[in-house]
C-alpha cells in the first residue's frame, strides 16, 4: 500500500547540538537528527561545522557498528537538510540510569563498566576517538542484560596517535567526576576492563597519566 | 551584617562593601576599583602589580567607606581574596586585609576567586541554579553546582579566552586601555571577512593555543595594516572573536544538554563582551533557555564579589584564623565545599 500520510516528527529530545525527533522510516521505528542552524553562529563557520559532523557522524557510527560495537544503525543521510535517520534505540542514557540507580552495588558497577570498556576498546583500536565520552551519549537498551549503545559521533575523528584516544577517556573521566561525583571506582573498573579488552589498550592507559598530570598542573590561575 | 571584600589576584585592586539585612535584603554599599594599565604591546608583571596594588589598597578602602557612609566599627568581616591569581598581588592584598582585621578587631575570611565571581553574579542576575561560563583572562571553565560544590564540567585545556585575546591585542599592538579585550571587541564591530581558523573542541574542553600561534602566523605573513593587505586588522578581531566565542557558546550548550539546565549565566572579564553576550543569548533562545549576565562593574574583578561570597560562608560560620589566611596560586573552583546552598 503506497504511503500516502507524510511522517509526523515528534521532537523528543534537544541535545548538545541537534534536535531528535520520533520518526517512523521505512515501517521502522526510527529518529531523524537535525542539526538546525545555530543562529549565533557565523554562517559560514556553522556550515562548515554542521556539514563535516554530519558525515563524520555517519561514517563513524556505521563503521564501528560494521565492526560489532552497538550503534544505532543509520538508515539514510541528508547532507542538504543536515539530517541523520536512524534506527529508534528503546531504552535510556547511562546518565539517567546511574542517577536512578545510585548508588550502583558492586557487581552492577562492574558489569556495566565492562560493558562500556569492551565498546571504547574496539572503537579505539579501530583507531576511531569519540571526541565527546559522557554518559548521555551512552545508552543502554531495555531489557535483561541491556546491550551498551554508544551515540553521538558528531566530534569523532579517525586518529592513531595513542594521545588522541586518552584524551578520549580523559574527558569521560571529567564527565562522570562532574556528573556523578561518587564514581571513582567504576571509573576504575572501566579502566581495568579496558586495559583487559582492547589490543592497544596499554599505551593509553599510560598515556592517559600524563594527560591527567597536565589536567592537575592546570589548576585555575587568576 | 556588612562585609568589606579586597580583590587584587590579578592587575585589578577593589574593595567592595556589602550589606545582608537580616529581613533577606542585599545591599551593594561601595565598589571601587583601579586597574594597572601597561604601555601598549606590554602586559603586567607580578612585582610591579604588587607596587600598583600597595599604593592604592589603602586609599580605595578610604574611599569604599566614605561611599557607604560608613567608619571600621560598622564592619563585621573582612573578606579577601585566597586565590588563584599573581602571587605577588594576592600576597600584597592579604597583607593589607590582615591589618585591618587586627587593626580592627574584625574576623577574616578566605574566599575563592572564582566562588566570588559566581556568586556575584547569582546575586546580581538573580539566577537560581545556572550553567556558568566563567571567562577571565586566567580561566576558562564551565561549571555547575552539584553536591556541595561548583564542579568544573569542562574549560580551557591549553590558555584561558582572555589570555588569548590579551595576547593577541598586544601582537597587533593595541592599548591596554581600558582594557585589551575591548579594544579587541571594537575592531571586531567593523571587521567584515571571516578568516578560516582552528576549531578545537573536545567534550566540554576547548582550546586556544592553536587558533593564537595561527593568527600569530597571518600577521607575520601579511602586515594587516597596510593597504594591500588581504585582510585588515578589524577583519582578524573579527574572525578571532567569532570562532572563539563560538566556542565557549558550543560547550556552554553542551553541559546544559548534559545536565538538563536551563539558566546560564556568564562571569568574569571576558563575561561583559557584548558579543558574546549576543551570541550566548541566542544559544538560550534556539534551546528555551534563559541568560544572566552583568555589565563591566560586576563582572570584571572587583571586591564586592570577594565580599558577597565572603559574607555567605561567614553566614554559615566559617572565620580563617589569622595563621590560615596565606594565599595560593593555584586554587580549583571545585575546592570549595558549598556550605550556603
Ligand atoms: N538512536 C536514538 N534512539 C533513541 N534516542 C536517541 C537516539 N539518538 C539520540 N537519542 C537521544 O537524543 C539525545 C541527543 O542525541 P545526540 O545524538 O547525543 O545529539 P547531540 O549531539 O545533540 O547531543 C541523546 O542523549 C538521547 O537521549
Ligand atoms: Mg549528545
């Protein structure tokens, strides 16, 4: 039967940068994000930025899904009307989970965290950094044993350097020490886990030492 | 309860007098302040900002109560500020409020830089629980409450906004006066071209010493004030602020999406650029947000943030002893427990 009723959109989200509607795709449930024009933006640097993290987003997230981590599979790109149409991920962000779930017993830290470690760990030796690690841009499927689902690749890069992809872990640390400030360990434990799951896991970790020591040298002047 | 606050961590000395009535009423009584101008290209070196501060600390605090109408015994605090800042000035300021204390007989109390500029502007704006860009020309930070402190959501990873535009301003040699960042902003209104430019954001970080180091290149390469120049000075202020502010406006929005907030206010030097106010302002508007932000007498370093600040820990009982009240460089916003909110 031909599709005669044009698709409501259903804004269920203003993120960081874009807009996310409900939309059904295909028969499918599915969200579109549009990155609208940011009026306070120069028109040209808002071009160029929209235009390179919408394809770096799509390009990325089918990659890594290609590769078995978790991402909403992407079903169309709109390069024109800066939108992505993807699959609809039921479910909640890790923020929110944490926040209702506080404190997280022992074995849940560690599961979860796991989960986490084994995603960062295949996108990194997939030499892709995230660009933007926090908790809302992680999400976890409902059910039993919910899947991780890693979004939001907007700031992502391709990059072998080992310094890239602390930074990368560097900033979900300050994210989870500013969100959820009672998180040292399972912060930890992803480290641990990430350490045991990824191949080039070891030089980073080092690296991240650094980064972090620089973070702390930096302590607010003035 | 009054409180007399000093601020001088950086090239700015102020004494600031505030009152809290005990029916809920805030009362600004006296605010000012005298800045250390250097010679154009210059910028300000510790020791002969500590002499600047020495000779006016005493007359600015002769004048903050000759405003208020007041004399010593009406004051029941003496704040000041602990850190971060110049060593040299912070010292030479503490100095002058550990005098009075014993002087006066009056109790001190340390208070954090930072911590003062927020909370002046939260009593200014009347903002509730907001997002806080805070932009001076030693920090860059992001920062929301959240358990009994302002913790640092993200900020400058290299150099701060102001030390950039500080920097800047001297490479094309304009006046200190009043100071480089609005020299900046003047030239900016009249720049027309957009200059392509590094675009550095990590998360809720930023940084700048990659965008400074490039502009630094396109004034060697071309002098932009000659004629044929491919671009003008006005178009390089132009073309800095635009990219920088755009910036700090992105990772501002990026906490507020994060946390969930919808009230952000702007502090600090940098804060009283008008354009940066504009363009934070449509942030809001595009997301149902809400701005605060404060002109040049509250949001460039002056001692009633140190006394408002001050005057709320004190609320709440905390004195320094007189062995406690040294002074620190380094001192992290997040530090600070909370203990009034
Ligand atoms: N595929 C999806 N399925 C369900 N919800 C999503 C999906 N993608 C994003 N969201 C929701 O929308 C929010 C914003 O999306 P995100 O991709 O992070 O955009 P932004 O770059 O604006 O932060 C997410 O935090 C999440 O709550
Ligand atoms: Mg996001």
């Amino acid at each position: 039967m031909p599709d005669t009723q044009p698709p409501v959109a259903t804004l269920i989200k203003q993120g960081a940068e874009a807009r996310v509607y409900t939309i059904p795709f295909a028969g499918r449930p599915a969200i579109v994000k549009e990155r609208f024009r940011k009026a306070y933006r120069h028109p040209t640097l808002d071009e160029k930025l929209t235009s390179r993290r919408v394809v770096q987003e799509a390009r990325c997230l089918h990659r890594i899904r290609r590769a078995g981590v978790d991402t909403p599979t992407v079903y169309l790109v709109d390069l024109k009307a800066s939108t992505i149409y993807m699959e609809f991920i039921d479910g909640i962000s890790v923020r929110d989970h944490i926040l209702a779930t506080s404190p997280l017993n022992h074995q849940h830290e560690r599961e979860l965290a796991t989960k986490i470690a084994k995603s960062l760990g295949v996108m990194h030796d997939m030499d892709i950094v995230h660009g933007d690690l926090t908790t809302s841009n992680m999400m976890m499927r409902a059910g039993d044993n919910p899947s991780l689902v890693l979004i939001d690749f907007g700031l992502s890069f391709v990059s072998t350097l080992v310094e890239d992809k602390a930074v990368d872990l560097y900033v979900l640390e300050r994210a989870l020490s500013s969100t959820h400030p009672d998180t040292d360990s399972f912060f930890q434990a992803i480290l641990n886990a990430y350490a045991k799951n990824s191949k080039g896991g070891k030089p980073v970790l080092k690296k991240l030492e650094d980064v972090r020591r620089r973070g702390r040298k930096r302590t607010a002047f003035g | 309860m009054i409180a007399i606050g000093f601020e001088g961590s950086a090239n700015k000395i102020g004494v600031g007098i505030m009152e809290h009535s005990d029916d809920g009423k805030v009362s600004v009584l006296a605010n000012p302040r005298h800045t250390y101008i250097t010679p154009p290209g210059q910028g300000f070196l510790p020791k002969d900002t500590a002499a600047h501060h020495r000779a006016h600390v005493i007359p600015l605090t002769l004048e903050a109560l000759a405003e208020a109408n007041l004399t010593p015994k009406d004051i029941d605090v003496i704040c000041f500020t602990k850190g971060p800042g110049m060593g040299g000035p912070l010292t030479t300021v503490a100095i002058a409020a550990r005098t009075l204390s014993l002087l006066w007989g009056v109790p001190l109390v340390a208070v954090n830089h930072c911590v003062g500029h927020i909370e002046m502007g939260r009593m200014i704006t009347g903002a509730d629980n907001p997002v806080v860009l805070y932009v001076s020309g030693g920090n860059t930070q992001v920062i929301a409450f959240s358990e009994q402190r302002y913790r640092i959501f993200g900020e400058a990873i290299d150099i701060a906004v102001g030390n950039c535009l500080d920097r800047f301003a001297r490479i094309l040699g304009l006046p200190n006066e009043p100071f480089p960042g609005w020299q900046i902003e003047q030239r900016a209104k009249k720049g027309t071209q957009l200059i392509d430019l590094p675009y550095t954001v990590k998360g809720m970080d930023v940084s700048f010493s990659g965008i400074l180091s490039h502009m630094e290149s396109l004034v060697r390469d071309h002098d932009p004030y000659l004629p044929d120049a491919p671009y003008t000075a006005d178009d390089l202020c132009f073309s800095l602020q635009e990219t920088v502010f755009a910036m700090l406006v992105e990772i501002t929005e990026r906490a507020l999406a994060h946390i969930g907030a919808t009230e952000v206010l702007i502090v600090g030097g940098v804060g009283c650029n008008e354009r940066l106010q504009g363009m934070m302002g449509e942030m809001a508007t595009q997301r149902g947000a809400h701005l605060f932000a404060t002109d040049e007498r509250f949001c460039i370093d002056n001692g009633l943030m140190i006394a408002q600040a001050g005057l709320l820990a004190h609320k709440h009982g905390v004195v320094t002893d007189l062995t406690d009240t040294w002074c620190t460089q380094r001192y992290r916003t997040d530090e600070v427990l909370v203990t009034w909110r």
